[in-house]
C-alpha cells in the first residue's frame, strides 16, 4: 500500500467516514482504493489484475482504473475524493476499463465537509468490454453553506453482454448546485441501470441528464431517479432512452417529492424509438408525499413529521 | 369504548353516511357488512379522522371523551388504528422498521410469526411491490398488532387474497379480541362478518339491521346479492328498510 500518512490524510478519512465511507477498505491491502484530497493523491491500493495510475492535471488528478480480462474482483474498490479546504477547485478526471468477462464494484464517497465554495467536476468514461460487469455507488457528504458545486459527467460504453450499475446518492447535508450528465451507450445484449436520489433543501439547486442509448439488439437500460425537495429546492430531471435496435427495452422511472410551497420539481422524459422491434417506457409522479402512507403510519401513532422522515429515508436509501 | 353519535358525512352534496350511530363494545368484535358504496370505507376514515372525512355533523366518543376533532395521530395514540383494504407501499422501507414503530411489548419477528410469516424471510424484505397482496395484508396486521391498540378497524381484510391467508387472517383478528382489543370489522362478506359479536348491515348510508351473526348473514345473502340500488330495494320490507336506524343501545331496529 502507498499511504502518506499525514494529519492531512486523517482528516480526509474522517471526512469519508462522514459520507458513509468505511475506513476497513482504506487500510486494508485486499482493497483496492485511492484517496484523493484537493489536487493530491495521498493514498492507492492496487490488487491482483486492478490497475490505477495517476497524473497531475490543472485543478485536479488524472485517474486511469483497468482491470485485466476474466478477473473478479472481490472486495469493492473504494474512492476517496474530496476536499478539506473551504474553497477550491477539483476536476477528477478517470477513465475505467473493464476488462472481458470481469467484474467489479467500487464504492466512492466524496466529501467537503468545510465548503464554502468549491466547485467538484468528476468526469468519467467508462468502457466495458464484452461481458463485463460493473457497479458505481457515488455517496456525497457536503456541508450546510450550500457552496458546493458539483457536475458529475458519464460518459460509457458497454460492450457485448456488458452490465453497468451506476448509483449517485446525496443525502446528507446541502446540495448546492448539482449538475449531473450520464450518457450510456449500450451494445447488444448489454443492461445498464442509473440510479439517483437526492436530497434538496434550502437554495439547493439540482439538474439531472440520464441518457441512454440501445444502440444493441436486445439492449435494456433503465434511469431511475428519485428527488425530495423542501423549502425553496429545485430539481429538474430529463431522462432520455433512444431505442435504436431490435428488441432492446428501455424504461424510465422518475418520482419527486415536492414537500413545500416554494419548492420545484420538474420532470421530462423524453423517449424514441427507431426499431420498430424496440419498446421504451417512462413513468413520473411528482407532489406531495403520498397521503395514504403518511396516514398509515399516523395511525400507527407516528406524528406527520417523523412519519414523512421515514418516508424520505426509504425513498432515498 | 366507541360511539359514533348521528353522523352526518356528504361529498359534493351526495349524502354518504345520514345520522348513522353505533357503539363497539369492549373488547368485541362489531362487524358492518354492506354491498360496495354503502359507505363502509368512509366509516373507517371517519372514526381514524383521516384527512377528507371530517364529519358534518354528529360525533364520535371514545371511551367517553370526544375525539371528532382529534388529528389521526392523536387518536392513534389513544389507541385506535386501522388496516386499509389495499395497504400502502412504502419504497426502502423495511419490514423490520415498520414493525418497530413503537415500543411494544414485542420484537418485530414475535409479530411476524405471530401472523404466520418467517422472519428469517421478511424481516429485512422492503414493503413495495415484490410482496404480494397476501404478504402485505399479514405485514399491515403484524403492524397493527406492534402498536398494542385499543381499537382495531379493519377495511376489508379479506379482498384481495387467498384461502390460505384467509384464514391466518380470521384467526389473527380472533387474537386481536383476545388480547382485549375492540375490533370493528367492515366487510362485504358474509363468513367474515360472521365472526363479530355483533353483525350490522349498512345500506345507503344507513344500518338497516344489527344483530346476531347469522341472522343479519342471511338476511344480507337474501336480500343483498341482486340489490344495486335502494331505488329498487330487493329487502323483504322496502319502506321499513329504507327508513330503519338501529338504537344500538337496545340493539333493535327502530323507525326515524
């Protein structure tokens, strides 16, 4: 393991555990992991058939993740990106390949417990070759300045039978400004599933771009996302599938939770299809939390606030 | 423990419920049989005070306080609950925290064995869709049970579900009586009615009969099957019925 141990890196872990990060990945060499702070990289794991290097870029790191061909990675890779200063810029800027027929998961938790201003653009691609399978859980914990800036961009391609896992969750704390642009381009028989939950409170500001493209004969992608907005928050979803080939299947899924009066949500989706073999779906439900469950547990004695807390909880676990 | 007192309830100036009364005892079971759109579900939501169904006249005692402007929390916390016909699903919510609402005398696994599921299986399961409509009823009532009430309505805790948990069902709400608990049991099913101490039939927004189980089933088989509206009234004595209250506290049939 290469670990500069520094006060600089133990806080940056105490901030990960504040995101719901687990230090046991950090420290132990079975993990791979690499931990980021501002523009440095203070800490990386490797493990058998997992490769990460690194470069030095304007505001920011270069990160390069390849896992070999045929290698199941056992204990998921855990990322460590954020920032301890109040003010700042960080571009990470990573590009993943998956090997054929591997598979792997990586936790990523990215924390700016101090911001005040700080602008966190993540740019990633991903490739996954034929049969690969990769899961991305991305857990934000940021401050309550509501300073925080972040734009979060995807770009992937799936390969043959390739499978993509992709989670983003924002819940503790403010949002800030939110930016996120996944676009997914999904060869034959390969599935993706994008998933994001997020928590908008105050000013908080949240836009969400999910497209997926079933360029593959027998392709199937979902974008699945779920906000809660309160006080003056807006959140504005457009989920985009474009069904381009035979018996590809393609559904949205887009639920937000308009809690206040001055809060905002809004919801487009926008589908196509042009193989008349493929099929895709979109569902939306925006308003106020669901009366009969908020009344449901009201009647099991909970009183309306912590009856609606339980219920965010759930939607956004 | 509940009596509801010439409850007057109407949407969009159609009468739903007109000067309806009736009184749960203790620790019994009272059943409400009626055909679809008598106003049996209105009645739950009325005696929950959920939102929507704030009588417009009348009121409702609850072991002899006034509860008609109590909020639903508040008369949970006096110990009245309910189960809906169709319960609500909630996403990311396990079975485990929604069987640990409150602090009771049990553990959420005692509650789901108790209504004839598997721990082991449902504790860590998420109450959505994946469960089916079996599973959710026995899940509402295991949570019904976790709160210790005082009063128990039921909506309809048969529609929807097999044999099989119909009777896992029946014999929860026997239990339910068993611990104490009132239960007001509406229903459009006669063998289920049939478990009350009491059967009341309610047409219109009214009751038209209360009394044994047997006696209000048959009448209810007899006369209500083909009966779609009280416009034509299939009952033995039409104008009797259609203009019937039952005095619940001398349980007879008497005339507006």
């Amino acid at each position: 393991m290469d670990i500069n141990y520094s006060k600089e890196y133990e806080a940056i872990v105490e901030a990960y555990k504040k995101a719901g990060g687990n230090p046991e990945g950090l420290f132990n060499s079975e993990y791979a992991s690499i931990v980021i702070n501002n523009h440095d990289v203070l800490a990386k794991n490797e493990v058998p058939g997992l490769h990460i290097s690194y470069s030095k870029i304007k505001d920011g790191v270069k990160v390069k993740i390849s896992v070999e061909d045929d290698v199941q990675v056992k204990n998921p890779v855990h990322l460590c990106f954020g920032m301890l200063p109040r003010e700042g810029r960080q571009i990470i800027d990573s590009d993943f390949y998956i090997g054929k027929r591997s598979k792997i998961s990586f936790l990523a938790h990215c924390s700016f417990p101090d911001a005040e201003h700080i602008e966190h653009i993540m740019k990633s691609q991903v490739t996954l070759d034929e049969k690969a399978e990769m899961k991305y859980v991305e857990q934000h914990y940021h401050s309550e300045s509501g300073g925080t800036f972040v734009y979060p961009k995807l770009s992937a391609k799936l390969g043959k039978g390739a499978r993509l896992v992709e989670e983003f969750k924002l819940k503790n704390g403010r949002v800030g400004l939110l930016d996120i642009d996944y676009e997914v381009d999904q060869g034959p028989m390969s599935s993706c599933e994008l998933l994001t939950k997020i928590f908008g409170k105050k000013d908080d500001k949240i836009d969400v771009k999910e497209s997926i493209h079933l360029n593959g004969e027998y392709a199937s992608g979902t974008a699945k996302s779920r906000l809660v907005m309160i006080d003056q928050a807006s959140g504005n979803v457009l989920g985009e599938i474009e069904g381009n080939a035979a018996h590809s299947r393609g559904h949205i899924d887009c639920y937000e939770v308009v809690q206040d009066q001055g809060s905002i949500a809004t919801s487009t989706p926008k589908i196509s299809v042009t193989n008349p073999l493929s099929k895709v779906t979109h569902e939306a439900a925006i308003g106020r939390i669901n009366k009969k469950e908020l009344e449901t547990l009201m009647a099991r004695g909970l009183n309306e606030d912590d009856a609606v807390e339980l219920i965010v909880n759930g939607l956004l676990r | 423990m509940l009596e509801l007192k010439n409850i007057f309830y109407s949407v969009d100036n159609k009468d739903i419920l007109e000067g309806l009364n009736l009184t749960v005892p203790d620790g019994e079971i009272y059943s409400i049989i009626g055909v679809n759109g008598t106003g049996k579900t209105t009645l739950a939501g009325i005696i929950m005070g959920l939102e929507g169904y704030k009588p417009d006249k009348g009121s409702i005692i609850f072991n002899g306080s006034d509860i008609t402007d109590y909020s639903v929390t508040e008369r949970a916390k006096l110990g009245i609950t309910l189960a809906w016909q169709i319960p609500a699903f909630f996403e990311g919510v396990t079975v485990y925290e929604y069987l640990s609402l409150k602090d009771g005398n049990g553990k959420p696994e005692d509650y789901l064995d108790f209504v004839g599921l598997n721990p082991d299986k449902y504790l860590g399961r998420i109450i959505d869709e994946s469960l089916s409509g079996g599973e959710r009823k026995r899940i509402e009532l295991a949570s019904v049970l976790s709160v210790n009430p005082k009063l128990v309505i039921l909506d309809e805790p048969d529609s929807g579900i097999d044999m099989a948990s119909i009777d896992a069902i029946r014999n929860v709400i026997f239990s339910f009586k068993k611990a104490g608990a009132s239960i007001l049991l509406i229903t459009h099913n006669e063998v289920m009615a049939s478990m009350g101490d009491v059967v009341s039939l309610l047409c219109e927004g009214i009751i038209i009969k209360q009394g044994n189980p047997y006696e209000v089933s048959n009448y209810f088989k007899t006369y209500c099957y083909d009966c779609t509206s009280m416009d034509d009234p299939k009952c033995e004595d039409n104008e009797e019925a259609m203009i019937a209250s039952v005095d619940n506290l001398s349980g007879k049939t008497t005339r507006k």
